[in-house]
C-alpha cells in the first residue's frame, strides 16, 4: 500500500510539469508548408487533341517539439482544378484531382539511436518512395503510405531502416478526386541500408517484398547503389533485381544496371550529367512501391520518369548540360532507348528552366519531346509522339 501512495504522490507532483512539458511540446513544433499551381499539356502517345489542365492546392504541416522521446506530425493536402480538357484521361492519375486529405498522422519515438514512426507517413527510399519534388513524379498531390519503421545509427556512419507498409495513398482517385488509403494488398517488407564509413563512398542497398493477396502475384525486388565522390564529380553505380509473378514465369524476372557520371565542368557554373542503363531479362523491371520509384532508374526522365529503361532488353543513354544564367538554372537533355520489342527504340529530348524569382517563390518550366519507333494509334494520327509542357509555381513557408 505504501509502496502505491508513494507511486500515486509522485505522480500527483509531476503532473504539473508533465503538463507543463507537454504544452511546451506543441508551443515549440514547427509548421511548414507550401502554396503550389501547376498547367500542363500534353499529348500522350500522339492522342489527336491534346489534354490540359491547370490547378491549384498545397499543403500544411506540423510537427511537435520533442516530449520525453514522443513527438506527433500531420501533412494536410488539398488540390482544386482550376480549368482542365482531360478527354484522353492523361491527367487522371496525376494532376486531376479536386479535394483534400490528411496524408501524413504519425507519432515517432526515439530513444538514443533508435526510432520508431508509425502512422501515415512520406517516404523517402530506392523502392519505396513518395513523390519527389523536382523529378518526374513531382505532382501537386503526394502519394503517402500507411507504415511503420524503425530507424537505427547505432553502427558508426550506417542507418538501418527496417519497414512494413500496411496503406498506399496514391496522388488521385482516377476519379478527379483526391485518393483515400486502401489496403497495400497484403503488406510489404522492407530492409534499407546506408553506409558511408569509406571517405567520399556511400553505399546503400534494399530488399523488399510484397505480399499480394493472390499468392501468385506477390512481388521481390533488390536494389544495391554506390556513389564515389571525386573531386567536383560523382561516379554511380546503380543494381535492381525485381521478380513479379503476376508476369508469369516466362516475363516474371527483370534486371537492370545503371551507371551515372555527374558534375561541374569547370568552366564558370557549367555541370553535366551522363547515365547509361541495361535491362538484361525477358521480363520488365519492377521499380517497388510509391510515385517516386518512377524516379530510380539513372535515366528516367526529368518529365515522363523511368518507364522506358525498365523495359526487358533494352539499352538507355541520356545526356544533359546545367547552365545557369544570371538566376535561371537552365537545363538541356536528349537520351535514347534501344529496343527489340514493344515500342522499339524511344527518343526523347527536352529543357528545363529554374528561376527563384523571389525569397521562398519558385518557378519551373518542363517541355519534353519524345519519339518512339513502333506505336499502336488511332486511324488519321501518323506517330505517336508525345509533347508534354509542365509549369510550376509554388511558394514554401
């Protein structure tokens, strides 16, 4: 009994300033968030009209201050299409989206060097992936996942993440609404590892594994990428290994190498960027889990992603020049696909320019051109080339 009153008293002592710590706790969070319109058109696989659509959304953010281990964070998204032609459904899975959503609701605990995160969450990893800003998958919504990870530095330079993913939130409905959280078949695994105990090198590699609600259908993937620093250059190297059963067992396995040089060419702000990848299987490469996977081939696409070097038996070369002027990042870039089947051998070129006209404003104008050899079209459309423009403007705070 005594041992209880004693419990019980020390209780009712720090409860004032368990109180007084946690209001601490989310006077001091942190909120950020960001205003963004995005416009594009685009005339996929050479449609007769081309689809447009212009919208409008953002998002906000919170996060408490540390109490005790414990902090919480939510992500509120909303996306409003202002005008749109989507006859073609071009848009549908990207930009035509009017509605809102709470895309990130979780509570993370770390103690030492170990953390756990579990709840609706973005993540960031070679094969589970949210959209990325700047890259392909950029949209004005981002996919989320329902997860839970443990995160650990134990290991001098290393983070270990170990994750089961239970939801997927994907960027719209398909239905020009905002998408809800379903069931992510009947969940994934997985394992990411970071290493950078050797100067200038850093290491990571990923498995995961899906288990499909159809047993025959579940999905593997391995991923090993290494990044040596020489200089003002970086060397790459990138290894993805992908069996999806849903395929067959004739198309079900695909592999892919990549390799990446990247850099300052020394004369003023000039850099470049070159990146080769070969798929070797009869199968196409399965890329993992989120929007922001489409990103993880060295050569995916600054505007249509990594879909094309995925394919089996196909070899991709891209090359761009960076050039800045005055306070415009201007970017050109050309790349090609080499293929036996399906759409035989793709082309592509495009530029890109980035001007942050004003302190926490940012504007960005995509246009990509790209030609492939065999294409299925309606009668009266002589190619299937495709044009795309993207403009983005977003205000972060």
């Amino acid at each position: 009994m005594k041992k209880n009153l004693s419990l019980i008293t020390a209780l009712l002592l720090t409860a004032p300033l368990f109180a007084d710590n946690l209001s601490d706790a989310f006077s001091n969070g942190k909120i950020k968030g960001e205003i963004k319109s995005i416009y594009s058109n685009s005339n996929f696989l050479g449609k007769s009209t081309s689809d447009d659509i212009a919208t409008i959304g953002g998002s906000l953010g919170y996060k408490t201050a540390d109490f005790y281990g414990f902090s919480a964070g939510a992500t509120f998204q909303a996306s409003h299409v202002i005008s749109d032609d989507n006859n073609n459904n071009v848009f549908s899975s990207d930009l035509d989206a009017s509605g809102a959503v709470l895309s990130e609701a979780y509570l993370e605990y770390k103690l030492s060097n170990t953390s756990i995160k579990a709840g609706r969450q973005y993540i960031y990893t070679p094969l589970v992936s949210t959209a990325i800003d700047g890259k392909s998958s950029e949209s004005l919504l981002k996919d989320s996942f329902e997860a839970y990870l443990l995160t650990n530095n134990d290991i001098p330079n290393t983070t270990i993440v170990a994750g089961y993913v239970d939801k997927y939130q994907a960027k719209t409905s398909n239905d020009s609404d905002t998408a809800d959280f379903e069931e992510f078949e009947d969940g994934a695994y997985t394992l990411y590892i970071k290493n950078n105990s050797i100067e200038n090198l850093e290491l990571q590699a990923q498995y995961l594994n899906i288990d499909a609600i159809n047993s025959n259908q579940d999905i593997s993937n391995l991923y090993f990428q290494a990044d040596y620093k020489i200089g003002l250059h970086t060397i790459s190297a990138q290894y993805l290994s992908s069996k999806d059963e849903s395929k067959g067992s004739d198309f079900e396995d695909g592999e892919l190498y990549g390799l990446k040089a990247s850099g300052a060419l020394g004369i003023g702000k000039l850099g470049y960027i070159v990146a080769f990848n070969s798929s070797t299987k009869d199968g196409d490469v399965n890329l993992g889990a989120g929007a922001g996977t489409s990103d993880t081939a060295f050569t995916a696409m600054p505007v249509n992603g990594g879909g094309v070097p995925t394919r089996a038996n196909t070899d991709t070369l891209v090359g761009g020049i960076i050039i800045p002027i005055l306070d415009v990042t201007t970017v050109g870039y050309a790349g090609y696909s080499w293929s036996d089947g399906g759409l035989g051998d793709v082309s592509a070129v495009g530029a890109m320019a980035i001007y942050p006209f004003y302190k926490n404003f940012l504007l960005k104008i995509n246009y990509e051109h790209v030609e492939i050899e065999n294409t299925i079209v309606p009668a009266g459309i002589e190619d299937g080339n495709t044009d795309v423009t993207r403009v983005y403007l977003s205000y972060n705070f």
